[in-house]
C-alpha cells in the first residue's frame, strides 16, 4: 500500500519528516519539531524523506504516562469537540504543526498534552523521486 492509498482510506495526519534511525520495518523519523517512532511500508534509509500516516483514532491523548513502547509527542490542545462517545482533538506542536487524535476524555483547551500512539500504527512511507508527496499535513478535500 502506498501513502495515496493511505490517504483515500481515511483522512490521516499526513507529515513530511527524515527517517533518523532504522531497525528493520522499525522507523524513527524526526522533523518539523517532533520525534516519532513508526512500521516502515517499504525500504527505507537514514535521512531519507519519508511522509508519516497516523488517522485520528490511533494518535490518542494520553491521560498520564505515555504507552510503553508507544510513540509521543508534547503539544498544546487547540480544539475540543464532543463526537458522541469520544472527543476529536487538536493540537499544536511546539513548531505550530497541527495534529488530529480521539480523546475518551476532554482535555481543556490550552493544556499541554502527550499524544501517544502505538508504532504498528505510524506508516512510513518513502517519498521522493518515484515517491512524490503533496503538501504536509495535508486537509481533507
């Protein structure tokens, strides 16, 4: 699958990051003032420019502690709107990137929050020549 696909099977935070460290299909990517670790979709390389998929529903607001072995990243709560039996959240990273996540609690807005999620959920797709990539964290049409 590739991350056009990805993007047609459901809106998903779509970031443009550097791969920084890769273990096999396991990636950590850096870029755009975050840090994340993911599952690689395809061969990829330290310092390749990679786009990172994560829907909604798999970055969550974690309440305390971060997941073990999860992924996080601090940032700042922007919007809270109550969807039935979740809250859909967003934030903003300490660089201004928006982020979209499902929260089962509503985190005030302005609060610092850590957003986790499980690696098997954060695809890493490679971009580049054979690879393009539109604009990042890119709206749903």
């Amino acid at each position: 699958m590739s991350w056009h696909v990805a993007d047609f099977m459901g809106y998903r935070n779509l970031l443009d990051v550097d791969v920084t460290a890769v273990a096999g299909d396991a990636v950590t990517v850096a870029g755009r003032g975050l840090t994340l670790r993911g599952t690689a979709m395809g061969p990829v390389a330290v310092g390749d420019r990679v786009r990172v998929a994560v829907r909604p529903e798999d970055l969550t607001v974690a309440p305390g502690a971060p997941t073990q072995g999860g992924t996080t990243t601090t940032a700042r709560v922007s919007v809270v709107e109550y969807h039935g039996r979740e809250f859909a959240v967003e934030a903003l990273t300490s660089s201004g990137l928006a982020l979209h996540a499902r929260s089962h609690h509503a985190p005030r807005v302005g609060s610092i929050v850590e957003l986790t999620a499980d690696p098997r959920r954060v695809l890493v797709y490679r971009t580049g020549p054979g690879h393009p990539a539109p604009s990042a964290n890119q709206e749903p049409s």
